[in-house]
C-alpha cells in the first residue's frame, strides 16, 4: 500500500499572520515577558508616548494591576538620577498620554524610581543625536558625565583639521559608551559659512553629524569654487534680499548639487536656504556664544560648561584628549 504523501509546505506568504515575538522583534522580547503583549508595547513605543525629550530620561518598569482587572493599574517608571522630580511632577501628563495610548483607564497612578536607563541601538550612544536648546547639535548620552561642546565654522580650516584629527575617537572612544557628550555649536563667521552651516542642519538631527564631516572633507574644493567666482556676481549677490542671498551662495558653491547627491531633497534644501529664521538662529547662536564665553576663534572648546585654554605646541586634539581624560578620571 502506498504511503500517503506530507502535504506539501506552505509557502512563505508577506502577507502571513506573525507571531507576537516576530512583531515585537528582538528588542521587545523582554517587555513582552515583563508585561505580556499588550502592555509590553508601551516600551518599544515609549517615545512615542511621551516624545523623545521624555523618553531619554525614563523608562517604563512595570505595571501592577488590581487582582482580575487590567485597570486602575500602577506604572514605575526608571527615571535618570536627578529627572525624577519632574517626571513625578509631569505624571499627570504621563498617565493621561499612557491611557490615549491603550484607549482606556488602564492607568490611575504613577510611581518613579531612580536609576540608569539602558542605552539605545544596543548600547550605541553614537546613534543618539538631538537639537539642544542654544541651537547646537548634540551625540550621544545627554546626561553623560563629562560633556564637550565644539564652538565651529564650516570656513575653518582648524575645524577641520580637527574633525579629521579628533572625531573617530570622540565618537568611538568616549560617546559610543555613554561617558562623554559632544555637542557641535555652529560659529558662523561669513557668507560661504552661513550657507554651509544651513545645509548641514537642513536634514535634521539624524544626518547633521554626517554631513558637517563632508563639508569639511570639501571645504577646500568649496574655497576654491568661490575664489574661482567673478568678483561682480558676488557682489550682486551680496546685494539680494536675505531669502534670497544663501540659495544664490549654494548654486555658486555648488552645495546644492553637494547635498542631493548626499541625501537631501532640492526641495527641502531650497526651504531651508529661503527660511530667515534658520539665518536668525544661526546668527544667534554666533552672538550668544560671544557674550556668553568670549569665544573668539574657532574651533573653540567648552568641557562641563568651562572653556577650554589651550597651551604650548602641542596639537590640539592632544591637548583636549588629555583634559578628557582628566574630567573622567582615567
């Protein structure tokens, strides 16, 4: 007799049902066990609920509901050392967004607890980059304990000099493990500067970082393109009203081409270049640190809020790795 035949396996379909691990993904299975499905999503999508600011300082913990309901439930949060205070004082606003995000009143109290929040992108602090409020652009752990601030100018060639000097081991060495912070401040000192400057920040936090290392790499062939430039367009261009000025800069240094090869939009780049208050902010910022710090040159250094002085031959980066070192104690 004939053995009869295995139904033959179904094929892969995109469209299957998944399991609860394969929608979570990897970095959600230990919510999953600590919450069960549900609830567990609340901490993959955290930022979501309470917005990126929050989110970096607090982590949901757990949620502990009455016997047989799953409502009026307590959440502990895991709050960064000296942010409990406000995250106590924004619960109100937590438990309200918790609730919108669960459609019901699955929450009625909210408890914090201090601790260390776990870093992102499996311990990758690189990856982390935010807007801080003076305008600058900041990687890494923002409540790392030792914190760099660059003050720099797309037209310095110190600056770049630097980047090409310092920036593997400041991201590598020192933010990738949450230790340091390093925040770039832009110093706008010309025309060519201003007009750089708004290209780097145009894509946002995510390609900032990226795109500023670039415009260094490039800042020769930028120099050269301008000083290749007939002195009468210049000075035509120098004549235009503001939202007008740094698109004509960037077709002149070929930036626009520059950055579409580089990811970003014509479209958003031309919105960028057109917007006075992105030229505003900049030019702030400039000012802000001139009263603030006396910064005077660029690249300018501020370590824990001082500013960093420099002495003898020594090539800068030395000098600053040294005083690194220092802060943390190695």
């Amino acid at each position: 007799m004939a053995k009869p035949r295995k139904p033959a396996p179904e094929p892969e379909r995109h469209n299957r049902s998944r399991s609860a691990g394969e929608l979570i993904g990897a970095a959600g299975g230990a919510a999953f066990k600590r919450f069960g499905f549900i609830q567990g999503a609340i901490v993959s999508r955290w930022p979501e609920i309470v917005g990126d600011r929050y989110a970096r300082v607090s982590q949901p913990e757990s949620i502990r509901f009455p016997a047989g309901s799953r409502k009026g439930g307590t959440l502990t949060l895991l709050v960064e050392g000296a942010h409990a205070p406000l995250m106590q004082h924004l619960g109100p606003m937590v438990i309200e967004r918790v609730n919108r995000f669960f459609g019901y009143e699955a929450i009625v109290k909210l408890v914090t607890r201090q601790g260390r929040i776990a870093a992102p992108n499996g311990g990758d602090w690189t990856q982390t980059v935010t807007q801080t409020a003076e305008g600058g652009f900041l990687m890494g752990n923002p409540d790392a304990p030792v914190k760099l601030v660059e003050f720099g100018s797309m037209t310095c060639p110190h600056c770049a000099d630097f980047d090409k000097a310092a920036m593997e081991a400041i991201t590598n060495t020192y933010v990738k493990s949450g230790r340091v912070s390093f925040e770039f401040r832009n110093f706008v000192r010309d025309p060519l500067d201003l007009t750089a400057s708004v290209v780097a920040r145009c894509g946002g936090p995510a390609s900032f970082f990226g795109l500023t290392t670039q415009l260094f790499e490039a800042q020769k062939e930028l120099f050269a393109r301008m000083q290749s430039a007939d002195q009468a367009t210049l000075a035509a261009i120098d004549q235009l009203p503001p939202p007008q000025k740094l698109p004509r800069f960037a077709e002149l240094a070929g930036l626009k081409e520059w950055a579409a090869m580089r990811g970003v939009p014509s479209a958003k780049l031309d919105q960028c270049l057109a917007d006075q208050s992105q030229t505003d902010r900049l030019v702030q910022m400039q000012s802000d640190a001139t009263s603030t710090y006396q910064i005077s040159g660029t690249p300018s250094f501020l370590l824990n809020g001082k500013v960093v002085e420099f002495e003898g031959s020594d090539p800068l980066w030395t000098q600053l790795e040294a005083k690194l070192r220092s802060a943390l104690g190695s």
